[in-house]
C-alpha cells in the first residue's frame, strides 16, 4: 500500500510484523494508524505469506532483493530525497536489511530480529519463531538475507536507529549483535517483554520517535519515552 503527499520529498517504508507483533492481537500493520496523518508519503509492506519477507510480498515481489529492486523504482519514479525505514520484531529485522540495501537515511527498528537462521536460534535458544516454520522457510530461500549483519556494517552512511528493552534476554542478543557499528546506535529501555513498540505507542512517544531523522533528534525525547514506558511495566 502507498499512500502519496504531493510535493513530499520523504518517505517512510513500514514493514509489518507477524500477526500479534505488538505481544497481542493486533493488525499487521502495527504502525499504519500511528502515521496516517503525517506530511510524508508512506509504503507500507506486509508478508501475508509468513516467511518473514524471506519470500518477498505477495503482489510486488519474491525475495528480499527483489523488494528492495521494487522500492527503489518506487523511490526514484517519486523522486524522494529522504527515505526512512521502520519496523517492529520480524518487520524491524525487513526495516534493517531492507534500509541497508537502500541506503536509507535512517532506520527505526524496535525490538528487531537481526537473524532468522536455524543454528543461529539453536545456540541463543531463540524459540519464539517454531523451529519448524522456520526450517520450512530457509528450505526455499537464498539465505544471505537471514543474518542482517554484514548488511548493516557495510551501509556506513545510514543511520540506524535500535529501540529494545535489554530486560529480554533475546531482544538483548539481538541487539548487541549489531552495537559494535558507528553507525548503529541502541536505546535501552525498562521492561522485560517483547511489547516496547506498544508501550510506546500507548504513551504516544512511538510518532515522535518515528518523526526522527538522525539520533540527535531522538535523544532529547528519550528520556520522556524511558521515563514513560517505565511507569508502564
């Protein structure tokens, strides 16, 4: 789904999580209703196949690459200087390859996945995705898009923004794997679930952060947010 604002020259690419990725029932498309007034244009992806955009998105491509082949004719038909990615667990770990492989500006990921790979989540004990599933989705698959990585290292110039709460042991792994890069930056805050992004909406702290370009910008709210999602918990 596109959604264009004439003469807006920023875009914001949403990547939708799996159903419930918030921690409780809720749309896929966790970040829609939160943006829909903003004075940019927004993408919003979903993979209603489950296999983690690992397959693409039904209706505009096939694989990972080919997603970020379609959003960059996307991006240069509309002309769009400024491109921000975001997403939420699965989704995040989309936002980060995909705003890699965009060179986006900056990339807003909460509580993302920086892996999918089977061994991966054997050795960390990462079961929150059946082993199953997810052994049926790597079959199919080219697996250089699994590990966000190497991806991330290599997109120097883009910003990356991570919001996780360190009280969960594998949003903490996670994270980590990412924070030795001087372009990655890492917000703690309190609480030991996987539903920060929802926190942060129910404090409506998730649309400024989302408004954000660099983590200068992000830094004078923080504290507000950290303060806020603590009083939550």
């Amino acid at each position: 789904m596109i959604e264009l604002v004439d003469d807006a020259d920023k875009c914001v690419i949403i990547f939708g999580g799996v159903y419930g990725g918030f921690g409780f029932k809720e749309s896929p498309y966790e970040f829609m209703r939160t943006t829909k007034n903003e004075p940019y244009s927004r993408i919003y992806l979903r993979d209603s196949t489950g296999s983690f955009y690992q397959q693409g998105v039904p209706g505009l491509a096939t694989s990972p690459k080919d997603i970020t082949k379609k959003l960059r004719r996307i991006i240069k038909k509309n002309g769009f200087t400024t491109v921000t990615t975001v997403g939420n667990c699965l989704g995040g770990h989309a936002a980060l390859y995909q705003g890699a492989r965009l060179n986006a500006d900056v990339v807003h990921a909460f509580s993302p996945a920086i892996y999918l790979g089977i061994d991966d989540r054997i050795r960390d004990f990462d079961t929150r995705a059946p082993l199953a599933t997810l052994k049926s989705i790597v079959k199919r698959v080219d697996r250089s898009a699994l590990n966000v990585t190497k991806y991330v290292e290599k997109a120097s110039s883009t910003q990356f923004i991570v919001h996780y709460s360190p009280g969960n042991r594998i949003d903490n792994i996670h994270a980590k794997l990412i924070d030795h890069f001087p372009h990655v930056k890492l917000f703690e805050y309190p609480g030991q679930d996987h539903k920060l992004a929802l926190r942060l909406r129910n404090c409506d702290m998730l649309l400024p952060i989302i408004r954000t370009g660099s983590v200068e910008e992000v830094e004078p709210l923080y504290k507000k947010a950290r303060k806020k999602v603590k009083s939550s918990v």
